[in-house]
C-alpha cells in the first residue's frame, strides 16, 4: 500500500469505504499508482463508450427537443457535484461517490423511463429487464477496453453503489454483490448518499427544464409549498428581480435546503448508531436520509412532477411515440436476429439473443434509436 492511497483515505470517518481498504476487483490488478482505487474506478467510467453515449439519452425531454435540457450526461454530472459535496460534510469518500454518480446510468435505454418499462414488458419471458442491473452489466462485460477482462473491472464498492435496486431473483445469481438484497441488509453511506444525491438533482433540474419548456408555469409551481416558500424569500430579498434569475435563486435555495436537512439528519442519525467499520454501516439500518419533514415536501414536489410534467400531453406524445420505436424495434430483432450486427446474433439460444437485443437497444441513443427504426421500417431507406 503506498502512503499517497493512505493520503487519500486520512480524514475520513472511520465508517466510511476507505479505498485501502476495498474489498477488490473481479480480476486482481496492480495498484493504481498515484490515483486512489476509487479514483481510477471514476477514470475508468469517464473513458467508457456508455459514458459518451449518455450526451444524447433523454432525461425528461428527447435531445432533439431543445439545446438547454438536460441529459443523462448533464444529469449524472450534476448528481456527481451534489453527492461530492454531501460527501465532503459527513467525512464520506468523494471519490466513491462521484464514481457511483457517473456510472449510476450507464444502462439506461433511450427514451428515460419509457424505454426501460417497454424493455422491460418485451423482456418479461427473459429474464426482465432492470437497468440499474444494465449499468452493472455495462460495467462488468459489455465495456471492451482491455486485453484482459471484460467490461471495467470495478471495485466492488463502486458496483455496490451502482445496485440501487434489484429483484430477489437476479440478487441470488450476483454472489456478494446480490446478497444484500436477500438480507436486507444496507450499501455503504456513499452508496446511500449518492442514491439521493440522484433524487435531489433530478427533483430540481427537472423544474428549470419544465418551466424553461413552457410544460410548467410559475403560478403551477407555486402550488408546491417547499418552492413556494423558498420563492417568496428570494422575492424579498432582490424585489423585481427578472424571472430566470428569480427561479435560479429559488431553485439554488431548494437544493441548499434539501442537502443542509441530509446532512444534520444523517450526522445525527450515524452518531446515535455510532458505527465503527463499514461492516457495522451495513448492518444498520439507512443512515442517510431527509428529515421528516423534508421527506414529505420532497414526496410532494415528485408528486407534483409527475401529474404535471411527467404526464403533460406533450410528453406524453413523445412517450407514445418512444415506446413504439423500442416496441417495434425488439419484436423485429427478435423476429430475425439477421437483422443484428453480427456481434449481436445468437445462434439456438433464444434466451441468450433476447438478451443481446436487450443489450443493444438499451445501447441505444435516442437518435440512433430513431435512425435505426426508420432504416427497417421506412420504405424510403433501401
């Protein structure tokens, strides 16, 4: 061990994932040098294929929509700056936070949500489809970069964080990284964080990408007390400050509100647990959490999100419309795997091809999902 990693590790909370002390890599590798393990875990994911394509995946609204939106890029980023800082406060490991941020959506379909739930339904007699189970998937072999492994070979922690969720079924076939879905037993604090670290980026970026599209309006927003609220200071603070500055301020204010109650929470409810080691972290119950009250303001602006934006006709035109090019696109590669790149096609397995179509189309760019669609279907591409 050299003493830079012991650098990297000195001022962290006891219980918190240490990179000396992983618990390691699928394949073993000499050390990473002068880079923590984490560290490389982060350089590793920014280099992916995956990560570039996350630049033209839908968020809330498909790339094409609009310059200013946000994508899963732009959305991991931020989650990445959230989680670092929460991280910070509470003595956590900001390089394992920030590597679990930007590897959070690696296997994420086009279309946002669409695409996972129509995936999912044209999977169901294979096994389902989950794509935080994909992102893992992403990063344990479908990433080809070296001559010795497949996919990035991560540590553990990091692939630990990735698992937001996952059925009992898939948990029982992951070995060490399922188990603790089948004893209910908790991921790091940096894999807790980051999981809402997620919740606060998206909870606030999809407000500005609402408002900016004209689907929200300021007087719909004022319905949600929390930004109510927070508004109505920033309005007696810069009296006539023009809208998009005003709803700037109000949304910074939110996002400070939001992480300040997860710190105070979270430091009092670990030091009531008083965990000694990581292993203890695991055992207990979630340590990082939103107060109460906050936790009810923040169910209730999702709430408000999804009948108001989420569900707005316009979106779900583009819903409609996404579903119908994974749908159609699926049900023809399944039909004839010739259709495949050769990579892509199984020969007597139809189980194991299934599950290659999956892997392509979750692959998939929203543009490269649509050009694809029109290249089979339209009799203008011959």
């Amino acid at each position: 061990m050299s003493s830079l990693i012991r650098d990297f590790d000195a001022g962290l909370a006891p219980y918190a994932a240490h990179s000396a002390q992983s618990r390691g890599r699928t394949h073993a590798e000499p050390g990473p040098g002068s880079r923590s393990e984490y560290q490389r875990d982060r350089d590793r994911i920014i280099h992916s294929t995956a990560f570039r394509r996350l630049e033209y995946k839908t968020q809330v609204f498909i790339n094409h929509e609009g310059d200013l939106f946000r994508t899963r890029l732009t959305h991991s980023i931020e989650v990445a700056q959230i989680g670092r800082t929460l991280a910070r406060s509470l003595r956590l490991n900001e390089d394992l936070v920030e590597a679990t941020a930007l590897a959070h959506d690696l296997g994420h379909t086009p279309f946002g949500h669409v695409g996972q739930d129509v995936l999912n339904e044209c999977m169901k007699d294979f096994g389902g489809f989950e794509h935080n189970l994909q992102s893992l998937r992403v990063v344990d072999h479908l990433e080809e970069h070296y001559g010795a492994f497949d996919g990035l070979n991560l540590t553990f922690e990091t692939r630990e964080g990735i698992l937001k969720h996952c059925s009992l079924n898939n948990a029982r076939q992951l070995g060490d990284l399922g188990q603790r879905f089948i004893e209910r037993s908790q991921p790091s604090l940096e894999a807790q964080l980051t999981n809402l670290a997620d919740e606060i980026a998206y909870n606030n970026h999809d407000i500005d990408d609402g408002l900016r599209s004209g689907l929200l309006t300021m007087a719909q927003m004022e319905e949600v007390e929390l930004f109510a609220r927070l508004h109505r200071e920033v309005e007696a603070r810069y009296p006539g400050l023009p809208g998009r500055r005003a709803l700037y301020e109000t949304i910074r204010l939110m996002i400070t509100a939001m992480t300040a109650d997860l710190v105070e929470t979270s430091a009092r409810l670990i030091a009531e647990a008083a965990p000694a080691t990581i292993d203890d972290v695991r055992a207990a119950p979630p340590l990082i959490r939103f107060s109460d009250a906050m936790r009810a303001e923040t169910v209730a602006l999702k709430r408000f999100l999804y009948a108001n934006l989420y569900r707005h006709f316009q979106v779900n035109r583009m819903r409609v419309k996404a579903s119908r090019i994974v749908r159609e696109l699926f049900e023809a590669f399944l039909a004839d795997p010739v259709l495949l790149p050769g990579d892509y096609q199984v020969q007597g397995d139809p189980h194991k091809q299934a599950r290659k179509i999956a892997d392509y189309i979750a692959g998939m760019t929203d543009r490269y999902a649509i050009r694809e669609h029109r290249r089979i279907f339209s009799l203008d591409h011959f």
